[in-house]
C-alpha cells in the first residue's frame, strides 16, 4: 500500500527476521535468500517466495533479483562482484559492501576522508608488523583484512616478543580468504560507543542516539542507551559517524563502532552496512526502529524518527550456553523487558539466540531491575568474565537523582531533614560538602558535571554570605534550590538576601530560612514533571498532611480547648 | 523455549496477526483456524500446520484442538457450546465467551455482582420497548442480544412514536440469531473510556491505565492514552474494570468499554473477551503489549508490567476507504508515528485496514503532530462528520505546560517578563489572574485542577500579603515558583517574607523580588528535567549569556574604563 517494491533480502538470521517483522508491519513484500529453508526471517514470511540458497552464491543472487525490484544485505560476507552484477538496484551499494569487506581499504577511505581512525599500517610480513610495533608501541592489535567479526579475525602482540606468534595466528587461517593483515595502534579508549547511521535513497543522513556497547569475551553483552558521556564527546560521536556515512555510497542503515578515547576525542573503529547489534534497542526504545528504517531507506521512502521516545534503554544478548533458558524466563519478571528470541534451531554456546531489551527511567535504574537476567547470564559464565564485565562498565548501585550540598559540616543538623525527605520519597541521592569560599575549584567541578552525572536537581544549603546556591545555579543547566541557613546574627536573613536575590538570567529556588523539608518536599515536586509516580507520592503526601490536621482539629472540638 | 505449549486462535484477523507478532517474538507456536489460507494472522506464522476453516465451525474446533495444547479467541463468535466440548484447555473459559455473546446475560451477570452498568431492561415485544421508553425516558437505546459489534445490533429510539420502528430495525434480522432485545437507559456520558484488564492463569488480575475513545460512525475514530479525565475517575475506572473482571472466569486480556457519566460515576458498557481495539497502543506505548501479555496469561507464563513507557500515545484507526493510502502515507512523515498495516486484500468502505499510533509527550502535543495523518482521513469523510469529530474531544491547540498566574492585573507589567523567557523558550503557557484574596473559590479550582490539565509548574506572582504561591502550593502537588512583586512600601521584603516562609511541608519555589525573569529561567529548568531539549536550551542560553559578558569584558581592555 506505501510502496510495491518486492525487496530481496541476502541472509536471513535474526538480523533478516527483525526486517521482517518491520515489513510485515508495512505490508511490504520481502523475499529472503538464505541456504536453511526455516531461517529466521523466512519463519516470519508466509505470504513471500524464498530462495533456499548460500547468500554468496551468483546464481542464487541472480534469481532473487529477478523476483525483486530492489536488493539489501543483512550481512556484508556476500559476493559483491555478483551483487554488481545484478539487474535491480542493491542498496547499500555492492562498491560500499566491498570496501567494508576490506577492513585495511575501509580504513583507508576513512583517513583519505578525514575521517578520525586509530593508526593503522599494512603488514606484508612479520618484520612490517615488528616495524609497526616500534612506530605504534605494544600492545600491539593486528588485524585480518576480511572475513572478521566478533573479535575474530584480531590478534594482539602484547610484546615485541609475540608478534610473530599474533601474527602467525592470524596467517594460520586461509591466508586468501583473510587477504592479509594490518596492524593498528592500540586504542586506550574510556568506552566504546556506537551511532546507528540511516542514511536515504537520496543521501540524506540522520543518527540515532550515541550508545555505549559492553563486549563480554569480544562479543556484545550490553547496549546502555543513551551512553553517559559529556554531552560535547555525544555530539563530535554523532559528528564522525555521520560525515562517515556520508563518504559511502547507498541508502540503508550503518552500524558505525566508535572508540572514546582518553583525550576526548572520538575515533572510528569499524562500520557494518547493515543493521547492527547495537541498535536493537530501537525496537522498543526508538521513534522508529533501525530496521523500520532500513527498509524505508531501501524502499525509497521518507526516514522515520530517530529520537528515543524513552528515557533510556539497556539491550541484553542472550548467547547460546546454560544460562539462555533461564535468562529468557528471568527477563519475563521485569517490568520494561521486551523479549526476542530468534527462532535459531540450535543453541550452539556462543551463538546469538535472543536478545532482551529493558526500558526505564535511567541506564542505572535499568541495570538494578534487570539484574535477574544478568544474574541469570553470569551464573554461567566464569567468575572471572563477570567481574571483568563489572569493571567494564555496568553501573549496579542506584544513581543519585538529587545532589544535596552545603558549605560546611556545621549546616549538617539543618540539612539532614532535606536527605530525610528524600529517603521518605525513596528518591536517590548524594549529599556532600561543598564550599564556594574554601573549594572554589571542586564548585566548579560539581556543578558543571551534575547533569552529566544524571542529577536533574540540586539542593544547596549556605549560611552568612550564601554564594553557594548562586554559584551553583550560574555553573549548571539544573533546578537549584537554595536553603537559607541561620547564622549567630542576623536570624539568617543575610543567607536568605544572598540566596534569593539572584540577578536576572541566574534563577535560583529559595525556600523558607532552616526549611529544609521544603527543600526536599520541592526536589520531590520537580521529579514529579518527569515521575508520575513521585507525583501521585506527592499527592498522597498532601492527603496525609490534610488527615492529621483534620484528627487534631477533631480532637480539639471533643477536648475543647482548655483541655488540648 | 519459555513455553512448548502449542497455541491455538480461532480467528485470524487482525487481532491474531499482533498476537502472532508477539508469539513470534517469544518463540510460542501458534496455529490459527480461519477460513482464509491467507488470513493476516497466517501471513506471519510460517513455521506452524494450521486450519483453513471457519472459527465457528465445531470439527474444525475440535481439529484444532487435537494439534494444540491451549485454546484461545480474537474474536467472541465462535461456537461456545463447541469450546466447551475440547479435551484441552480453553482461554478465557467457553462459559465466559458464551456469557459475553449475550449481551443482556452480561449486563445480569455484571448487576448482579455490582459491577455499576446502566439500567436495561428485556424487551420481549414492542410493548414492553414502550413502557422502557416510560421508566427510563428518551432518546432510548435498544439492543440486539447477540451479534452486535462498532455500532451494528444498536437501534436509538429518540422519542415514544419511534420505538416500533426501532425495535423493528433490530428485529428486522434473523430474530434466532440475535437472540432478542433489550432496552438501556440512554447514557448522558462526558466521555467513553476503556481499560485493558489482563486475568492471569491463577485469577490475578492486572489493568493498563485508562484511554479515552472517540468513536465516528460509531466505528473506534482514536485511542486518547492516558485519558484526561480527575484522577479519582481514572482509579475509579480501573477499579470498576478490574472488578469486572474478576467474576469472569479463565485467563486473557479483556476489554472494558466505560462511560464516565455527568456526576462523575463510571459505568461499564460492555467487555470483550479478546484483546481490543482500544488496547492497540500498549505496542508501542507500554511495558508489555497486550497482546503478549494475552499470551503470557493464555501459556501460563507470569504477566509483563501495564505501565506506560512513554508519556502519551494516539491511536488512529485507518479504515477502508479513499483517504486509506494517503493517511498511511501521511503517517510516514510523522516523528513518532508506528503503521500498521493488516495485510488484508480488499480494502472494503469502513473496514478496518490498520492503524497508526503516535507516541509523545502529550496528548495534546500528539494530536497537533498528526494533524497530516488526520486530514487525510477528514478529506474524505463529510464534514459534518469531521466538525463532531472535532466536538468529540480532539484537542488539536498546543497544551500549556506552565500557569503564570498573578493577584491583580496591576501585577501584569512585572510578571510579562516570566512570559516572555517562556515564549523565547517555545514553551507552552497560559497566563491569568487569580487572586488569593478576592476570588479563592477560583484559585482552589486552579490549583486543584492544573496537575489534571497537563501543566508541570506553576509560577505565581504576588505583592504585600503575598498569599496566592503558598495557597497554590497547598493544594496542587506541582512545584510552584513564587514571585515576590514589589509594593509600595517595605520594597517588597513583605511579599518576600510572606512567600518564601513557608511551613515546612508546602514548599513555594522563591525567586528575588520582581525577578520574573529568573522565575520563567527556573520553569524552563525545571521542564528541563524532563524534556532533555529544555536542558540542552538552557545550557545553550547560560552559553550565550556568558559571551555576552565576554564581549564586555574584552570591550572594556580595548577601550578602557574611563571611555566605556
């Protein structure tokens, strides 16, 4: 109805099987080239012909294209020369399919684009690769041109000593089907990230949110979307990724892996041309989907959104191995969870059999209610990979939402109702010194790192010449809120000047003098804009409020007020 | 790999085409009895054997049956008594689907269990119809018993005189088939409601929150989630559906059709025993669809949460008809917005094709992006048609998010400046008096209103015995910003003291005197806790206003402070 195309698919795994549930959903009409005649995608697919053959196989190719008006891949190992050949139009291009075969030639393209890319050098010989480790230093990553994924395909020299041996390794395959090695200066990145690329029929790009990717044995483990970084290291991610798009040839979705490096700056490590792994939790987490929007891209149809429509998302593998069957029913017992399985006949360790993505209000609030799936996965794997995983990345305690500060121990009495509150609204917190006077510079750091950090509110106690609220409210895009604390003099109406009379651009939330109940009572109301559970809390809070006045005014009418 | 329970859905419409979606997903085989070897349903589910005949056919039950391990239904009319008759299980329970084909048997059976419904009453003959008319006076609905669905088997009698020929209407076809009349008492209702009620395996029952629906032609027009309606309707109108719910028998998603009547009670109008056309938003809106959560109750399996994942959703329906393609098309372009399309053939006038639904912060904000979807449809309906539509509860202005409100008109000059940071921030705003002194019935109408009409802050300006911020605050659980206006004498100190201290308990955000600048700063900071936009604006305009002073600043050295 939106569009007549017949789209020929190369490869139907899960990848071909969330496309196709995407068609389906369009009535758009997908017809599959995969050897196994109960593939994943063609499970889905009742209403289509499919070609039961190796998707890298030219005769096979050839008859899909005869039944389509347009090809795609959902896996770049396909015979490019023979997609080139073909009458319809392949989207991406088969030269972009072929150049992403060759991860050297990629590369290549990349740096010859200006596209930032780790050193890399082409090593004919063991004596090129040792000549490499001298320019690049050990550790040192060498890689096969072709044919890798999964961390297949890399071999790392960690010394000198060993470079023969990595390189023999990746030699030890069929030395034509890998087509070499080139070695690659180590990456010390602080996350690896990843940007989905759509990009249309008419060379129109847009990217999805930048995503951290955690890799458990060199395979995907966890997507946390959207990833924490400073919000200058997102936009130069999403920069990158799609001034490399842009340099390929095609419409369709990319999978672009990025490396977030110690200096902040932003590298490309490796594209797929296809749909990846790091954008399944678009599915549930997105405007529309990566898939949604590959195939609109390929259809030659308008793109669809690319905005997270929820605040945050964690994607979860489910690798084949003991644990799969237990992860899965885990997951059916947290609220948020969206499980995929993906109709794979056997469970071979290792293999990709599902994937579980949960939905809710922040990566860390995600990452404690799925911690039954995790808990499920880790029971299976060696204690040494889960507190590698642990390290890698995976926040467990629950963030701070509010950030309650003063500018010296002294005002603790007075601001521990505030934390009190907050406690009582089970809202998560952190609670610090911070003075304006005596740590000017940690002032700074807090403040322009807490919405970073994930606070969306601030409540800062001060007394006598209280900068402290001002300061912070001039050095941060949140809510502050000042508490005014009374001093030995002046029955703290010089904190409340100070806090309250804020120039014009600088607002800051100033409660009664001492009140610091209100000033966790108002933190609990402005999580209420984004929480309507702390709303609905709040209003039941009020109601209480009302019901206890309401029993002492009738206790006053029965005792009468003599007696009270 | 959850469950090997093989299920069986009689019925291959749309509704068991979603139900096939999830299945997929979770790896459940389904086998479908329709009459169509391509009903939609089928479409999707490659991998299973299933039946091509009719659903209500009792030895193609019974074949069904004998492959199968559970029975279930997404559609009421099959044959009951055949149900009954299955060696395997059957959800929800054959009696439950027989009681809610009789729609007068319903509505005794929910009565007698003091589930509020409308009065109704038999009507053997015209006679009886008539003295219905008398007891519950007119208009007058009358209703087949039996076969009735989106309007059909519904006749309105609008006075006395008209009565036979309604009751004719009904009776006019196959007498045994609709099984009879009954009468209803006409229902003056302010808006239909519905709420999906999901009934576990082990009788426990979940609800999703409460939608409102506009129907046309008496055809489902949109789904409204979450309905706008006082919070005590909405935990009425789940507590009513759920404790429908709970004297049927056997496991599924139910449909609970509402009236939200003038005096503010709810009465159920009818159930359906399937998932239901109001329950299409839970895709993409919820925690768990309620078509999973169908199946999850049909296999046994624990229940997926009902909650919203997003803030809002519409639900468009997409019927048969001229405008059928363009809205389809339309809906490509809007951010946002999922397509279904139900791979029927032959789009039929008013046959339900598909539906889009469209996810947002706000009804109101949604309803103004899918204008393009919606006038696709309206072009081709008659515009008396479109103008009820219009009456029938379609907001299409923008929603404000922040009431400004102020004591007096003379306050007006001081609080425009709130105003004009929200208009340069794009946020939605109303702006009036309310005066805490003059007019308090108005202001607790305000105050106790604003949460349920969409606004997430509230600024209130006031001076001398400043009042109106604290009253607001006390009866609203939205943060409230308060604005000390400078009066005559005491330079504002008094309107400061009286609303900055507070009692502890009731909080009021106070900014400087007259500051309202700061005080519109801080609505968008606080907006910005939930909208990462505001955030992202506010950092760009704390950016700018630091230039600004850069530019001074280097002014200053170059001309020198004496020619400054």
């Amino acid at each position: 109805m939106i569009s007549d195309k017949r789209i020929g698919v190369l490869g139907g795994g899960q990848l071909g099987r969330m496309m196709a549930e995407a068609a389906n959903r369009l009535q758009l009409a997908v017809h599959i080239l995969d050897p196994a005649p109960q593939a994943p995608a063609k499970q889905l697919l009742a209403a289509y012909p499919h070609v039961h053959a190796s998707f890298s196989e030219p005769t096979a190719i050839q008859q899909l294209a005869a039944e389509c008006d347009v090809l795609t891949v959902e896996i770049e190992h396909v015979d490019a020369k023979a997609l080139a050949q073909v009458a319809c139009p392949v989207q991406p291009a088969p030269s972009t399919i072929a150049l992403i075969q060759d991860k050297l030639q990629q590369k290549r393209h990349l740096r010859s684009h200006s596209v930032p890319v780790p050193d890399f050098v082409e090593c004919a010989s063991v004596a090129e690769a040792e000549r490499a480790g001298e320019a690049f230093g050990y550790p040192l990553m060498l890689k096969a041109r072709r044919l890798a994924y999964d961390g297949r395909g890399n071999a790392v020299a960690r010394t000198a000593d060993t470079c023969a041996q990595a390189y023999g390794a990746l030699g030890s395959g069929d030395a034509q089907k890998v087509g070499g090695v080139y070695a690659e200066r180590w990456a010390c990145f602080r996350k690896e990230l990843a940007v989905m690329v759509v990009r249309s029929a008419d060379g129109q790009v847009a990217s999805y949110p930048v995503v951290e990717t955690v890799q458990r044995d060199n395979i995907c483990h966890l997507v946390l979307a959207p990833a924490e970084v400073p919000s200058s290291v997102a936009d130069e991610a999403r920069r990158v990724a799609e001034m490399a798009i842009k340099t390929l040839e095609g419409a369709g979705i990319f999978g672009v892996e990025l490396f977030w490096m110690e200096d902040d700056s932003v590298l490309v490590n490796e594209i797929a041309p296809r749909p990846h792994n790091s954008g399944h939790y678009t599915i549930e987490a997105s405007e529309t989907s990566q898939f949604e929007n590959h195939l609109r891209a390929v259809a030659g149809l308008p793109l669809g959104g690319t905005a997270l429509k929820v605040p945050a998302a964690v994607m979860i593998n489910l690798l084949g191995g003991p644990g799969l069957e237990e992860a899965a029913r885990a997951s059916l017992s947290v609220a948020g969870a969206t499980l995929h399985l993906y109709g794979k006949p056997e469970a071979r360790v290792g293999r990709k059999m599902g994937h579980v993505t949960v939905v809710g209000e922040s990566v860390a609030a995600i990452m404690q209610k799925a911690q039954p799936i995790l808990a499920a996965i880790d029971a299976t794997t060696t204690d040494a990979a889960a507190a590698e995983a642990n390290v890698a990345g995976a926040p467990s305690a629950e963030r701070p939402l509010v950030g309650v500060i003063m500018g010296s121990d002294s005002d603790l009495p007075v601001m521990r109702a505030a934390a009190d509150v907050l406690r009582r609204f089970s809202v998560p917190f952190e609670l610090t010194i911070v003075s304006a006077h005596r740590t000017p510079a940690r002032l700074t750091e807090y403040a322009r790192t807490a919405a970073q950090r994930g606070l969306r509110c601030i409540i800062a106690g001060a007394g006598g010449a209280a900068h402290l609220p001002g300061m912070v409210a001039a050095q941060t895009s949140l809510p502050v809120i000042g508490v005014p604390v009374k001093g030995k003099c002046l029955d703290g109406v010089d904190s409340l000047y100070s806090i309250v009379q804020m120039p014009r651009g600088i607002p800051v939330a100033t409660v009664a003098i001492n009140n610091n109940t209100n000033a966790g009572l108002l933190a609990v109301r402005i999580l209420g804009v984004r929480d309507s559970q702390q709303l609905a809390a709040m209003e039941a809070f009020l109601d209480e409020q009302e019901a206890e006045v309401m029993t002492k005014i009738d206790r006053l009418a029965k005792v009468g007020y003599e007696d009270y």
